[in-house]
C-alpha cells in the first residue's frame, strides 16, 4: 500500500513538473504538443508527455455489455482516498467512481442503449474532467460470458406457463465477479414508450426504457446458483421481455450504474398474468391477433430491404453486406430452432436506411433459399435489425431490444404459443432473390499480384503506397503498402509485397490492416485497436470482424466489404464491391464496368493498350498511382515507416524490381516448381518461387488465387423466376425457383387442373407454361376457374343478360298465345 502511494507522488510530481512546463496531455488527448505528444503514436516513438498515460488513459477490460454494470479499470492511475472520483460518459452520463484499498481507480459502465466506442472522461477533484479513455459498448449477446447470469435450460425460461411447463426455474453466476457474500437478484423489464410526439415517417416518437421491476431474492447467498418457483405478477405482467440483475446485497434495489451481472433479455414467459397460465393457446392467439391489427397502421419496411442472395454459396461470399447468423451456423453445426429444414442462415450487415430493419436469409442442405411461401422455417425480414442500427439509442434502432419486442415476441405469441404462425408468416414474407445482384471481387495477393474487379490481371511490384481503389460515390479511398520481400537469409528480394491496406469511406473512422510479423494488427484512426476480447467491433460508418489473428473483415455502411488474410506471412486483400460502383472507381483494381480492357488507366485517364502491355509500361502504370502525403490514410508510428514511405530522404535509390525473373533449367528449384506450379494461377507461382526462392511462398500465392476464383465463381450471377404458389385445392412439388428449376403441380382429388402441370424457370427469369389453377370438377366452377375473375364477370353478365331475353320471348311468346285466343270468335 504504501508502495503505490508512493508511486503515486513520484508521478504526481513528475505530473506537476510537465504541467508546469506547460506540457500537459490533459484535455490534449490526441494531439502533438510543442515539446512532447499526447497522440496514439508517442509511445512508439517515446516522445509522450510526463501524463500522457493519466491523462489519455486505457481501461480493463476494455469492453462492456451495454447493460452496464462493468467495473472498468483505469489504467496507470493510483488515487488517495479522499480523491473525488468522478466518471463522465458520452459527455453527459456522470457516476461516482470506485477508489479500491490499493488505490486503483475504476469507473462502472453505465446502461445504454447504444454500441460502439463510447468515451470516458474522468475527474479527481470533482470538477475539471479532463483525463480521457474510451472502451466499447457491446450487444449483450457479445459481452464477457463470466459476467453473464446463465438462465438454466432457456427453453423452459421462455416457456414456462405454457405447454405444462412448469416447476423452479434456475440460474447460475461466477461468484467470483460480485465481491459480497449475499446477493439481491432483481427482474429489470424493457418496454418502449410512446411519448405521444410526432416522430419520423408518420408514426409517434417512442423511447427505449430497461428499468428495474421487482426483486425475486434478497439477501442471497452468494454460491453462484439460485432457483425459485415463479408466480404471475400483478402489477407488471404487461412487461413482456427483459433481464435479470444480480447485484451486492448492500447495493439498493433498482439502483442504477452500479457493479452488477446481467442474463442475456428473454421473454418473460414465467411472470406473465395468470390467464397465460390457465390457457396459454388462447391467450397468445389474441396477443398475435393485436399485433396483426398493430401491423396493418404501420410503415412498410419490406421495401426498402435488399434482396437475399440466391444460393448459400453467394450469401457466404458476399461477406461486405451479410454475416453468418450464429443461431444457425453452418460451420459450428448449431441447430436452427427457429428455421427447422434449414442449415444456414445469414442476416444483412446494415440496417435499412429509414426504418431500421433487417435482412435474414436461409438456406437447405442443397443450398437454396427457403422462403416462407414453402416453409415455416424460411427467411424471415426483421422490422429491427438484430444488431441495431446508427444514431441508436431510440426505438426501433436499439440493439437487441427492439428486434426482440418487434420480431421475437411476435413469433412467440403466434407460432410458439399459439398455431396462428400464419399471421405471423403473412406480416414477415421472405423477400426472395430476384433482384439480387452480387458484388464484383478484385484481389492483391502474392508477390504481388493483381486482378481487378473485371478480371484482368497483370504484375506490379512498385515500393510504396498506392491507391487501390478510389471512388466519388461515398468518396472511397482503399490504399495499400507494399515492401520489400524478405528472404529466408535475411536479405531483401528484388520484389514488393503487400504490408499494409488503409481504407475509408465518407466520414467513417479510418481503418488500417497490416501485418506484424504473423499475424495482423488493426487500427482505427491511427490507434491499435486490441483483438483479445471481441471478435466484431463497430465503428463509425463500419464494422470489423476478427475471427482470427490472421484474417480481418471490415464491412463498410455502403456494402463495400474488405477481406485481408495472412498465410506464410504474405498478405491477400481482397475488396468486394456493389453494383453501385460500376463506372465509378479507378485505381489499381481498375474501372469496374466489365471490361478489362480499361482496366489500366493512368490517374489522367489514359488507358493502356493490349499492344503496350509491356513489364516497364505496367510498373509505370503502378508507379502513377503512387498516393501523396496529403492524401494517405497510413499511420506512420515508426523512424521505419516515417523514412521509407512518409518523408524518404531524396537520395535514397528507388527500387527497381526483378520485372521478368530467369528460369535456369539446372537449377533444382525447377524442378520442384513445376510439379508444384500448374493449372490457373501457374505463372504467379512460378514468378514468386523464382523471386524468392521459396517453394512455401508460391504454393501460398497458388492457393490464395485459387480462393479468389472460388469466391468469384461463387458470385456469379444466377437466374431467379420467384417464387410460384400452391394452387388452392392441390399440391406443388419443388420448392427451388433458379434456372433451369422445375415444378410440378397435381390437385386434389374432385378437382380438376386448369394451366400448365409443370413450369420450368429459363434464363430470362420468367416461368414456362400458365399459372396451374385446381377447378371443382363441377362443369360450372371449371368454366369459371378457366376463364379467371374478369371474364367470370363478363361471362356471368352475358349468362344473366341471354336469361333475361329468353325470359322475355317466353313471355311474350305467353302474351301472342293469350291475345290469338282472346281474338277467335
């Protein structure tokens, strides 16, 4: 104890030196001081003011559910007791800080209704809030699972009442994370308000509110495992979805922003009011029946959703605008409760601009879509997206929450509880694939090579920073740096490879993806961005998957994905582009417009002829596209990188690469190089294997093409007819509405098929043959089927109108005979 406070006046000192100096990082964080730095990139060159690491602090952990709850430990900074430690978030939430025995500082997140990077300033003197961390918000789903209350067999959780389910419900916690030996366990509900405003797109303003209920146990003990009989409230059971709330016994009830753990949100199944429980059938068919009512006075967001992907091979690849729903996941072999028949399922990466819904895909074991028409289990759109959406914080755009009460419980009240899936089906149609269209794939890989989003390919092997790609609409900017390969004796070959790709787009955060040593390291915005905790992150404008240290996804809000991948230490970028981009890139990716032959094009727009398509015109071509400092997005935190790429000296040589390299029949290399290098792709395996003398490195650059031409061969365009109903009265077999798809239809028995009794989807995506109907075998009701409903009614006027004629010469026909007798005599 007396050690760290110790430290704590040696650094206090050091603090009031340089602050006396006038070199202070406080308030500065991110800035370059006269004498000393505040930015990111100081340590590496250790030129950080005295209280850099006070004032621009970091936090463990460095991520926190949005629930809240989690003691964030301020790094660096050891406090006296009587410090007045306060803690600001997003520059407006403020909470008391928490000083240990130690004097460690923590500050504890607060519930939010957002994710991302939220910024923490703090204050010691309980005014000046002047030091600066920040740590991510994230999608309760994604938070730290030793802090996650673990509701014992969820099934039973979210079904209890119904379906004779019943009997103690259990839950269990790390103990370890609460330091008390008693516990309150507390039932929080979320429920969005209506505020009674004019909100946006012609509906009232709601507000999103998780807010403590009631306590189900006080005073506890703490052993980590807790079970109960539920009973149906009285006072709340209206509350139909939330979370349990674990807390220290001495922390008041409903006390909020104080060190808690928290269940992943539920339904409440188990507190519902007692008519649930008598008959749960009939009391979730009148919720489903409301909620269709509700349907009807809302927007329609189908509209505004893009498409689903035709194939599950086109949805696995088209990793810029979907992402692998977990609850049903190919490569884990999770079972997809909520679409039986199916094997995977995908949701859209961004919500829809207006209305903040989201896309979910699903597709069978033969790797079609399934859609709703067919099957319970198909695709089904959400009103919210899943993960939320930006500016957040109010419904529909809260993470989690707004998807479950819009699209979640909806289910549950009308194909869980009920038999009333129909309904619910009815109001979330799949959206189908008919206008789909797949992006277009470029990549860099190898030694290195190009093939541009047409696909030509070609060689450059230029040292420098270049312009990947560089587009007007949503000003995108992909840059990428190359440098010197190097050899296993630890000499450099005369050729370039991949090192580094920064992107951006519009206003987004700036992202950089390079590789460090064998694995890759992220930046947002001139910062490493740390990778131990969470695998997605979002950031402004984008998201960032990182599955593995050696693969990062960034997938920005105009669909434009990047996929970077490390194997043998040789980088691959590959970018994936919409079809919005046509005609409006350059770069050396080249014009995506499906043509390669334009694909060369200088900065000023002169484009390479097939007959000048020589290595020093294609290296000249590179050398063009060589980005300016001004305009690079490239941090430079090292003498390395500031001498070679930012400000190099002007009489360092530039580098001249081995532009065709020579193959020496003796050489045994050869020998081994051509049994290895062979089909597509031979010559860029030849080239890095002579290059660098490395068999490893061309068998890497072989098969990072050959994955290039799977995912381009993945996205091809295919052909969708949509979807053809069952006729009423009859049957339909094939479910699959792609090129060269066939249907069949028969009816059912005493009745008759009028159409075509198989359909068959050609090119053009349009169906053969008629739409089958099944007519009663009565002669009357064929007729009337046959003809359809417009000419049912011409027909019937005709009918009624030659009835009411032949009535009429009946009739006078009657009147002739009764006037010839009364005229005889």
């Amino acid at each position: 104890m007396l050690q760290n406070y110790f430290l704590l006046a040696v650094i206090g000192l050091l603090m009031y030196s340089s602050k006396a100096a006038g070199e202070s990082c406080r308030g500065l964080c991110g800035s370059k001081l006269a004498g000393c730095s505040c930015h990111s990139t100081c340590e590496s060159f250790k030129n950080c003011c005295l209280d850099y690491n006070q004032s621009c602090f970091e936090v463990r952990p460095y991520s926190s559910s949005m629930l809240g709850g989690t003691p964030l430990k301020i790094i660096n900074l050891i406090l006296l007791p009587n410090d007045q430690l306060r803690c600001r978030f997003k520059g407006e939430i403020a909470t008391r800080g928490i000083i240990d025995s130690e004097g460690q500082a923590f500050c504890i997140s607060p519930l939010l209704y957002e994710i991302g990077w939220i910024q923490v300033d703090i204050s010691i003197d309980g005014s000046d809030f002047d030091r600066t961390g920040e740590y991510l918000s994230v999608h309760p789903s994604k938070a730290d699972p030793s802090s996650e209350v673990v509701l014992v067999n969820g099934t039973k959780w979210h079904n209890y009442g119904s379906q004779n389910i019943s009997g103690e419900l259990e839950m269990t916690w790390n103990q370890s994370r609460i330091g008390a030996d008693t516990v309150n366990i507390e039932l929080w509900g979320y429920e969005e308000i209506n505020t009674g405003t004019a909100g946006t797109n012609e509906t009232l303003s709601y507000e999103a509110s998780i807010h403590y209920l009631y306590s189900i146990g006080t005073n506890v003990p703490n052993t980590g495992l807790f079970s109960f009989f539920p009973e149906s409230s009285q006072n709340y059971s209206d509350i139909e979805l939330g979370n349990i709330r674990i807390t220290a016994n001495s922390v008041l009830n409903g006390a909020r922003d104080v060190p808690a753990l928290w269940s992943r949100g539920h339904v409440l199944a188990w507190h519902l009011e007692e008519a649930f429980r008598q008959d749960s059938a009939a009391w979730a068919k009148g919720k489903c029946l409301q909620w269709d009512a509700l349907e009807k006075t809302l927007p329609n967001f189908l509209n505004e959703l893009t498409d689903c992907p035709c194939t599950l091979a086109q949805a696995r690849a088209d990793t810029g605008r979907f992402h692998t729903d977990y609850s049903c996941n190919i490569e884990t072999g999770s079972v997809c409760t909520y679409h039986p028949g199916c094997v995977h399922c995908v949701r859209s990466v961004q919500a829809s601009p207006t209305y903040g819904a989201g896309q979910q895909c699903c597709y069978d074991h033969s790797g079609n879509l399934v859609l709703t028409g067919d099957s319970a289990g198909g695709s089904t759109p959400d009103k919210a997206h899943d993960w939320g959406a930006p500016p957040y914080g109010k419904p529909p755009r809260v993470p989690g929450y707004s998807h479950w009460l819009y699209d979640v419980m909806s289910f549950f009240y009308c194909c869980v509880w009920s038999d009333s899936c129909p309904i619910y089906l009815k109001n979330r149609p799949s959206s189908g694939c008919r206008r789909y269209q797949p992006p277009h794939a470029a990549v860099v890989l190898g030694d290195p090579h190009f093939i541009t989003f047409d696909g030509f390919n070609y060689t450059f092997n230029g040292e420098g920073e270049y312009s990947l790609v560089l587009s007007p609409h949503n000003e995108l900017h992909i840059q990428a740096r190359t440098e010197k390969v190097k050899l296993q004796n630890g000499s450099s070959a005369y050729a370039t490879q991949l090192s580094s790709v920064a992107m951006r787009e519009a206003s987004s955060d700036t992202v950089e993806v390079r590789q460090m040593q064998n694995h890759l390291q992220v930046l947002r915005n001139q910062k490493i961005l740390p990778l131990n905790e969470q695998t997605w992150m979002v950031l402004h404008g984008l998201f960032v998957f990182t599955p593995s240290p050696q693969y990062v996804r960034v997938m920005f809000s105009c669909g434009v994905g990047v996929e970077v991948r490390l194997n043998e230490e040789m980088m691959a970028a590959t970018v994936l582009l919409p079809l919005v981009f046509a005609n409006q890139t350059k770069g050396l990716l080249g014009v995506m417009n499906s043509d390669p032959s334009d694909d060369l094009m200088t900065p000023s727009g002169e484009v390479l002829s097939s007959a000048s398509l020589t290595p020093e015109n294609i290296f000249k071509f590179g050398e063009d596209w060589k980005i300016s400092q001004t305009s690079s997005l490239f941090t430079y935190d090292s003498s390395y990188l500031l001498e070679t790429y930012h400000s190099p000296a002007a009489d360092r040589p530039a580098f001249v690469p081995v532009l065709s390299p020579p193959e020496d029949p003796g050489d045994p290399l050869v020998t081994s190089m051509r049994t290895l290098c062979s089909g597509d792709g031979a010559h860029f395996c030849e080239y890095d294997t002579l290059l660098t003398r490395s068999l490893a490195v061309g068998n890497t650059t072989l098969r990072a093409l050959h994955r290039h031409l799977e995912l381009v061969k993945d996205l091809k365009p295919v052909s969708s007819c949509g979807w053809l109903p069952t006729p009423k009265n009859g049957r339909k077999n094939g479910t699959h509405y792609l090129k060269g798809d066939r249907l069949s239809f028969t009816c059912d028995p005493g009745y008759g098929l009028y159409g075509s009794t198989e359909c068959m989807c050609l090119e053009e995506g349009t169906w053969t043959g008629q739409r089958p109907n099944c007519i009663s075998d009565n002669p009357l009701s064929f007729i009337l089927g046959a003809i359809g409903f417009s000419s049912v009614l011409i027909t019937m006027g005709v009918m009624i109108h030659q009835h009411i004629r032949k009535q009429e010469r009946e009739r006078k026909s009657e009147l002739d005979q009764i006037t010839e007798a009364q005229g005889q005599p």
